[in-house]
C-alpha cells in the first residue's frame, strides 16, 4: 500500500485550490499575522520532546548503549563504517554527499537523509522500505554498501568480542538472558535517535514568541501554506508523514541533474502508481542538509525550491518568493540535544 | 639525522644494566613505594596543560576554528574524509584498524596513530616524515590515501565556497588580510590538537595521591622502569621523544604478524643505520589505542608488551610481569577534555 496512490490527481487539484485561493487574499494584514501561529500550529502541530514509540519505550540505559553503538565502527566489515560515518553531527547528521559511501567504498542507491527529527514518519529511507528508525538500523549493519557484514550472527560475536557490551547491553535490557542481540542493537540505536528533536525558532513562534521569526520568515510561512508546500511537508516534522509522486507535473529529472530515473516506490511494491513516488522528506534543518533529494543531484536549497515549485505545483516562484521561503527553511534549523553532541568513548576489546 | 642513530648499542648496553641492577633489588619495600613516585617523576616528568608551540601560539578562536575543521569532510576529494576520519574520539583518537583508510577506501602505508597527546612529540607519524601536528594536518589534505585533494589551492577554494567559514578565520587569524590558507588550516588544526592533553590516575599519583594507583599498577610502574621500557618511553607522554630500532635483539617481523617488512625511518633518511628504526610511540591511552605497532599487526597489548620484551629487551616476560605492566599501562587511559568531547557543528555552504 502507498498513502499517495489514490489521492495523486485529487491532491494536486486541492493544492493548486489552496494556491489560488491564498493569493487571491491580501498576504499580511494585521489580523492575519495575529492569526499566523494558530493557523501554523493547526497544520504543523507541536514538536515533541521525544519521539516516542510503544514498540520500543526509551529508557536512559537504552539511549546511553544506543549513542555508544552510534559511533561503533568495529561492526562492520571494514572497521570504517558507523551510523556516525553518513549521519555525523557536525554536518546535521547527514553527511553532505550525493548518496552515502559505505564499507569498502560502496555507493549507497540513495542520498543519506539526516536522522535528527527522523525517528517519527511513517517509514525510513526515501522509498520506505524500512518500517522504522530501528528496521534501518537493523538492516544497515548487514547492508551491502552500508556496514557490510556477512550475517546477524557475525555483528553479535563483534559486540561480543567487545568486553566492555556485557554489561551495557545487560543495563539496557535487563529482563534479557541474552541481551547482546541484534534486535537489542537497532532497538537502542532506535531510542537513541527517538531523542533527536531539534526545536527552531519556527518552534518558539508556535509557541507564543512572535518575534522568534522576522518579517521575511513570516512570508515565507504565509507562502509555504497558501501555495500548497504543507500539503504534503505537514505535520511537527514538516513532512515524513506521507509518500507522493516526485514530478506531479512534469517529470523530475527533467529538472535535477539526476543521472539515472529512479522508480521510487515502485521498486518497493511493484505497483505502477507507485512510480517515481518517494516518501515526503522532513523538512527539519533541511538548510543545513543537502544536497537535495532522493540522489542528491541538487546542490542548493533556492534551486531545490524552484524545482519543487516548478514540477509539484506547476509554479515558476520569483525570486522574491524563493528568498522568502529560503528564510522560513532556514528558520528550522534547530537546536541538536546536548546530549547527543558530546561524543561517548566506546568499550575496548579486552 | 636521528637520535636513534649514534646510541642503539650504547643504550641496549644501559637498558640491560637497568634491568640486572632493577631485579637485583626486592621490588616493594615500604621505602621504596614512598619514594616511587618520586623516581617516577623525574623520568616521566608532570603532564602540562596544553602542548604549546612557540610557532603556533593557541588562542580561543584558533581551538574553535580547528575544532571545526577536525571534522570537516568537505575538503576531502570523495567527501568522506576528515581529521575526525581516522582519529575519532569514540576510539581515543585512534581508529582500531591495522592501517588506516583514506579517500575512495585507499589504504595508507601505516597504523594511524592517536592524535591524543601527539603535539609534543619529536615528530608526527611513525618514522618521523612530518615536522609536527601542524605539518601533518597540512599534508594530509593532499596526501593521496588521506584527503586526497589534487593541490592546496583546491582545498583552500573548497574552504572559500563554505561561507562561514570566512569569519572563522578571519578571528582566529585578526591580522591575515586572506586568512583562508591551508597554512592558516593546519595551524587552527595544530592549535586544537595541541589541547588534547588526557591527565589519567598515573598523572594523580605524580601529583601526590598515592591511592590513584593499585598494588598492581604500582608493580608495573616498577617493572617498567626496572626493566628499561621508560629507557625509551619516557617524558610526560611517555614516549614521543626519539627513534629507536623495532626488533634491537631479534628482528620484530618473526613475532609480530606483519605481512611485510617496513624499513621504518630508512625510508626518510636512506641511511642504513636507520632501517627497522621507528618513532618510540606515546604509550597514553595505549590500551584503548590498538591494534599495536607501525602496522597494526597486533591486536592485543598483552601481545605486545610480551613481543616488547622479546626483542627491544631480550627478556621472557612471565605471566605475573606482563599483568603489572598491562595494569600500569591501563592506568595511563587518560580523560579527554570535555571541549574536545562536543561536536561543533559546521558552517553551510552558502
């Protein structure tokens, strides 16, 4: 099942509705701008401080092994690889290439999106085939370009070899008999990046600081909702919520510089509708994290938002659209938990 | 020229006569603890603050910027390298592979040294082929297996083209009318590693706490004096301070696991009496450090320290002997400064 796959033609006429309609208004009126936060709020809602799931309940014990097993290269099969290796904070946990470089340098099919804000949409990876935060981390340490290794079991005896684990994986799961587990592994991965909400300023306005965002940011708010933007970039993540065609007007690789078609979902399900369909991206930090989409072929945000307006809302933005809603992106760019910049130390083998 | 050259007989002659003269004594009268570390001290000397350089004075700006660019990937030919690559602080500094791995997975001629108390040394790398940390921060970004950036002017672009980073130079280098250089790069590098100074419970028993080391650790302080290991690993990093032959008594290729043989600083100087010669490396955090030696060719520090013994000392270690010294060298795992631990985050691009 896609979400996109029976709305695409409804959606899009809602979108250009919703396009016409707000420019046929007076775009900052007083009482508008009074009403902006409410009106924000009800389509992007508040974030959470955590992103909670009831599969995997956080505990301080699983976040603190989940951050250690974060930097742990020595899983994989060249030693080189880490969750660190393509989400590094330093770079907003995305790593600033086209598609992320992996064990033995393997090229990875898609560009590696950040995991701050990541742990609560509908599914992981750009196509969705990874159910959540803790399937991607499972699946990527036996992953091909990614950690590289031969089997699960192989990854246990690793974490086994590391004397110091025992009794960080026993902490974190004390009810296991034997709790280093690859399972165990993506479950404290998993809680560990369910604490990576980075609030913005664009959070401060939502929540009662009118002057958290300037004039510009503001317009590029009123844009983002009148033409269409949040129709599918919703929600407290500002996006990752649904999937969508990729080039509802015209086809995307007529404007990236993609160098081969990507099928999008359709490699998932099979299902033609589901062709060049990707999963929406959360828009969080989204300035500090390019290059853009699905293989990166775009390396700056203003032509991202050109081409975004161009082939999903059939709009050529002006320049003066694009600067204003350049300034609402970079308004979320957030705060990274302190927790999580402080590096830990890993156990050593003996 | 190098220090190792006009001494290798004489100082086998003296290490030896340490070691006879050591264990003709009885090892642990109460006389001898009190004073220990006394005598400990004036081989071994206190652990200064930072590593100053007359060459490269620190400042607060500099630190920062270098801190910064420790993790700066973009500078790097494929994207995927920085200081941060190879000597991450998840691991001590080190990155717990036989040797390291570059740019588009090239694989550099030796084991990556720590880069934890490194600044003071006589030299960097392991036969002595960069002036200090500054000249192999510099190196590096054109090294062909590290950065692999085609020129310095490259790197230099590549800098310009992140626009943050014109101000980050410009306070950490006030007087530089274009402070972005690969000459101001390494010197911000250099300033930040010159902090990476890590006190451990050996630094508390220097400084006058005698419960900092065990019985255990105690012994090994002892045995490694005795036997003449502090003949070469000396000074406050224990080590750093010269070059010394690998393999004195019998070649170290017929007990380590190398898989070819490396001529050491011969390689520099073409002098013969430099073959097998190598910088006597710090022995700080050693135990979080390996695999060992300039290969990486043993994973264990207890293998080590028995090969150590074989032929720099001609000696058998015995079990009990190898235990001491294991927990005196554990007793040099050392605390990263809380600065370094954190991880900034670097400018965007535009």
């Amino acid at each position: 099942m896609t979400m996109a796959k029976p709305g695409h033609r409804f959606e899009v006429a809602v979108i250009v509705f919703l396009s016409i309609i707000s420019f046929a208004r007076p775009s900052s009126s007083s009482d508008e701008e009074k009403d902006l936060p409410t009106r924000a709020g009800r389509t992007f809602g508040p974030l959470p401080k955590v992103m909670a799931s009831a599969r995997n309940p956080i505990t301080p014990e699983k976040i603190e092994l989940g951050k250690i097993l974060f930097y742990e290269t020595r899983i994989s099969v060249d030693g080189t690889v880490s969750c660190s290796r393509c989400h590094p904070f330093s770079l907003y946990a995305a790593d600033g290439l086209r598609k992320a470089i992996g064990n033995r340098c393997r090229v990875n099919p898609r560009n590696a999106p950040t995991v701050l804000n990541a742990a609560a949409q509908i599914s992981a990876h750009w196509i969705g085939n990874r159910t959540d935060v803790e399937d991607q981390a499972k699946q990527s340490v036996i992953g091909p370009p990614s950690f590289g290794m031969p089997s699960y079991a192989d990854v246990e005896n690793r974490l086994k070899e590391i004397g110091g684990y025992a009794r960080l994986f026993k902490e974190a799961f004390p009810d296991d008999k034997d709790p280093i587990t690859v399972d165990n592994f993506a479950a404290a991965v998993g809680a560990f990046e369910r604490t990576l909400v980075t609030p913005s300023p664009f959070d401060d306005y939502l929540t009662g600081n009118p002057q958290a965002l300037g004039e510009r940011e503001k317009k590029g708010l009123v844009a983002f909702m009148g033409m269409g933007c949040s129709g599918c970039h919703s929600g407290a993540y500002i996006g990752g919520q649904k999937y969508m065609k990729f080039g509802l007007i015209e086809p995307y690789w007529q404007y990236t510089k993609s160098r081969e078609i990507d099928e999008g979902r359709f490699v998932v399900t099979k299902d033609e509708s589901d062709k060049y369909v990707f999963k929406v991206p959360v828009l969080r930090n989204v300035a500090r994290t390019g290059p853009y989409f699905h293989d990166g072929s775009v390396d700056d945000l203003r032509s991202a938002e050109y081409i975004m307006g161009k082939i999903q809302l059939g709009k050529e933005l002006s320049k003066e659209e694009l600067g204003e809603i350049d300034a609402f992106l970079q308004s979320l760019t957030g705060r990274i938990p302190d927790d999580a910049l402080r590096i830990p130390l890993l156990p050593r083998r003996h």
